[in-house]
C-alpha cells in the first residue's frame, strides 16, 4: 500500500497520531526534500529508509518504486508542507499505482488552502483552487478566464511574486474586488489580510512580505451569494 501522509504547514504539534503510526509502521518514506523530511521524523522519533521523490526524479523512479509496492512493501509519501499532490508531487506515482492495482490511502490532514479559505471571510459554498499560476505562458489567458469566475478563487503565491500578482489581479478582476492573504499560517507571525484587492495590495507593497502566501478572491457573482441560506 502506499500512504500518502499531510505533513504540517508550520506547527509541528498540527501532525495526527495516525500519521505517526504509519510512518512507525512502513517500509520506506518518499520524502520531497528528505531534508525537510528528516525535522519531522526526528520530531516525533521515527526511524525509517527515506529516499527523495520529487518532481525531478518522478517520471524515473516511480516505476520501480510500484514494483517494490507491488512485492508486499509499505510506503508513505512525504512532501515538505501540506498534502502531497496540492501543488505538491504525487500524482504520478498515485496514478501509476492506481494503474498496477496498488491500494492508496491519504490521510486527512493539513492543506493550506483550506484554513486561508475559511477566516478568508469570502463565500465558502462554491469555490475553485487554482493553485499557483503560470509564470509567463498562459498567464494572460489563465487571468482572463478567471474574470468571469463567480466561484471564490484560491491560490498559491510565493512572497517574491505576491505584490505582482495582486497588481495582475487589479488589472484583471477590478480593484474593488474583495480578496484576503494569508501567510505563515499555524506558525507565530500568521497574518490574514482582507479587504479590496487595492487595499490588500498596498499593504504588501509597504512592507517585506515573508513566509508561504495564499490568496482568496471574490468571484464576480459572490456578493450576492455571501449568504445563500437567506435566499
């Protein structure tokens, strides 16, 4: 079997006691970076094989890693924050064993998407994730596209490239639309910051933006969905 394991976003005491387990349980640990990896294990006392897995090597390794899975053995996939396969590497080596009939298990756990949409203030009865956008190609169709998106949008941005995108979304969706940032989520300095996109957007291009970003925006139809269960 293999498991795919949530690994915490920032606070180490976020990882679940069945994912302990499991890694206590396994034969091998896929790891993203083994790394990164290697704080956690030590953390919570694991000892086990790690082996990288990551988006440079999946395509090479991931067919002996289905034969070793296929032989009887155990595997966990780590990735370095979140949950593998949500703008993380996994799915792959899921598809691959879904293929060879190879039982995969995810556990629940941390996603940063999910706590940034919630406190996002933002219609959570429809939404869509887009995670991080294309950097050059695409971009611009990507963007116009997502103009006419009623669904709250979510996405991945990394702090270097935060202002520029909030300028693209000014741009594209309108400076009066309502979004909300969040960064060092679970961690001491966790910030959210709501209002229009102008607002927001001026708040970060005042200050060293730090940590990992996601970003909520207003759909074009969501102020009027704000409270379905009054319609």
């Amino acid at each position: 079997m293999l498991h795919i394991i949530p690994t915490p976003i920032g606070n180490l005491a976020d990882f679940t006691y069945r994912a302990v387990q499991v890694l206590q349980e396994v034969d091998l640990i896929l790891a993203e970076d083994t790394r990164t990896s290697s704080v956690l294990l030590r953390h919570y006392n694991i000892e086990k094989p790690l082996t990288p897995y990551h988006q440079h090597n999946e395509h090479k390794v991931s067919s002996h890693l289905v034969d070793q899975l296929l032989e009887g053995k155990r595997m966990a996939l780590l990735t370095d924050a979140g949950t593998p396969g949500i703008s993380d590497p996994a799915f792959f080596l899921i598809r691959e064993c879904v293929k060879a009939g190879v039982a995969v298990e995810c556990l629940p756990g941390a996603t940063a998407f999910v706590p940034a949409l919630v406190v996002s203030g933002l219609p959570l009865n429809s939404f869509c994730f887009e995670g991080f956008l294309p950097l050059k190609k695409g971009r611009h169709t990507m963007l116009t596209k997502l103009a006419e998106e009623e669904r709250t949008m979510v996405f991945y941005e990394s702090p270097m490239r935060l202002v520029k995108t909030l300028q693209n979304f000014i741009e594209y969706f309108g400076a009066g639309r309502q979004c909300s940032v969040s960064r060092e989520i679970s961690k001491k300095f966790e910030e959210t910051k709501r209002g229009s996109l102008q607002e927001v957007h001026a708040h970060f291009d005042a200050k060293t933006v730090k940590g990992e970003i996601v970003i909520v925006v207003q759909g074009i139809n969501n102020s009027k969905r704000a409270h379905p269960e009054e319609e």
